[in-house]
C-alpha cells in the first residue's frame, strides 16, 4: 500500500482580476471527486490543501490540470508541493523576511522549468523599494509599502517567464503551510 501524503496546488491565475473564475465549492468538489481526501481550500486565489497516495508530482499535475480543463473549460496551471516541500520553503525564507511592517511579502513559486538562476536576470528592481531573494524553486520578495508604486516588480508580467511564475502573499503561504498541519 501506497503512503497517504499531504500535497497542495497552487493554482496560477485563477480569481484574479475577474478572470479564470472559479468557485472554490466547484474547485474542492472537483478534487473530491479526482479521489483525493480531506480537501481543504483557502482563499479564492486558487489553494487547495489535499490528501493522496503518493506520486510522481508530474503525473498528478498533469492529471489535475486534465480534470480542471474538461470541468472548467480553461486551462490552469498548477504547481504541486508537498506539505515538506512547503514547509522548506517557509523555513528557508531570508532571516526577519516578514518583520519590518514597513514591507509587503511575496514567495513566487516556480513552475518548471523555470529556475530562479534563469528569472533573476530578468528582473528589474528599484533600490530602495525592492528586494529578492534565491530560494529553491522559489524567489522572496519584498516591496516597500509605501514606494509600492515605485516598484519595477510589477513589470515582471511583461517578461515570457510570467507564465512560468504562481504568486502568493507571504500570510498566505504560511497559512497554507498552517493548513497542511491540520488535516
């Protein structure tokens, strides 16, 4: 018998800005109905915190994306972790990352075969309002609050590896993470 592992989708592009809508009731019944347990969403950004056997994340992003396709007739990405991949994730994030008030939080998750190396040149950021950070698989951001509109950051949906990029507050992530602990 196959081990029951803790995984969470992230869905990119869903919800936002009126676009891709999908209800999350819609979305967990989905899941539910893929065979997956104790299905959990959080928030209408597209976060869904499940059990499964365990497999190869390729396969099992490539059947979810299948089953979203045919159910919702829109192609969505998503970027599979396990709950361990998650939780490094939040443990490797730079020291006092979220501490300073004065700064909105951001993980960029990656979608292979986007690699932080092949992003990070890309970027363009404004000294003094923004700040990035290497992770694995992942790249921190910060951007000040105040200087928010200052930002370059924002451009990064003017490069081709936007669509290899899934965005989630720093709360959220950690929320997710939180989530993952209780089912």
């Amino acid at each position: 018998m196959k081990k029951n592992e803790i995984y969470v989708a992230l869905l990119r592009g869903i919800n936002v800005g009126g676009n891709n809508v999908i209800r999350m009731d819609r979305l967990k019944n989905l899941f539910e109905q893929m065979g997956f347990e104790s299905v959990l969403s959080y928030i209408p950004s597209g976060n869904i915190i499940f059990r499964a056997e365990a497999s190869n994340k390729q396969t099992l992003t490539q059947r979810i994306e299948k089953c979203m396709s045919k159910q919702f007739s829109n192609d969505v990405r998503v970027l599979i972790l396990t709950a361990a991949e998650l939780r490094t994730i939040v443990a490797n994030a730079p020291a006092n990352f979220d501490l300073d008030n004065s700064y909105q939080y951001y993980v960029w998750f990656l979608m292979p075969p986007l690699t932080p190396a092949a992003l990070l040149p890309k970027l363009s950021i404004r000294n003094g309002v923004d700040k990035v950070f290497e992770g694995e698989n992942v790249v921190y951001v910060s951007r000040m609050t105040y200087q928010a509109t200052k930002s370059f950051l924002t451009k990064v949906s003017e490069i081709a590896e936007y669509q290899h990029i899934t965005i989630r507050k720093w709360n959220t992530t950690t929320k997710i993470l939180d989530l993952t602990d209780s089912i």
